[in-house]
C-alpha cells in the first residue's frame, strides 16, 4: 500500500526537496499519486506555493528532486521506492 509507504517515510524523517517546475519531481509525485500528500514536500522555487528557498540555500539542495533522510543521507532524482525504502527502513508493500 503506497499510502502506508508514504506516511511511513514522514513518519522516519524523509523530506522532498523539488519545484513546481521540476519533471523528476512531478513523475515521483505522479508515482506516488493520492499518497503524496502524506508526504513532507519542500517547496524551493521563490515563486511556488509556500517556498522554502531559504531553507533549500541552507541545505545546499542544488538537484531536484532530492530526498534527505533523518541521518542526512540524501537520493537524488527520482529514486526508486526500493531505494527510499532502504534509506528510510520502511516497509515498502506494493501489490
């Protein structure tokens, strides 16, 4: 269930770092579909809704999208599920 997955890697501390206008991240949202609002987004273009540039320039988030994990390791650009899984140590069960 992608919604479990979801929450779970919110619950563990996972971040999305993207932008409105970033292709690898809208085909992760697409991937994740209706699950995705369970997921922590960061917006980082000044011009998105509720921008956080600031806290992407101070992260130094500089490819999108980039997914940070609670012991700060970091994906880049569409990771697969079993990739997050492996970082996040969420269980990911997709039927």
């Amino acid at each position: 269930q992608i919604d479990l997955f979801a929450k779970c890697l919110t619950e563990k501390g996972a971040v999305m770092y993207g932008t409105f206008w970033c292709p690898h991240c809208a085909r992760t949202k697409a991937r994740f579909g209706s699950a995705f609002k369970y997921i922590k987004y960061i917006e980082c273009d000044p011009k998105g809704d509720n921008q956080q540039a600031e806290l992407c320039i101070e992260k130094k988030i500089d490819n999108y999208d980039t997914w940070e994990f609670s012991n700060g390791e970091r994906l880049v650009g569409e990771p697969s599920f079993e990739a997050m899984a492996e970082k996040s140590n969420c269980s990911l069960r997709v039927n």
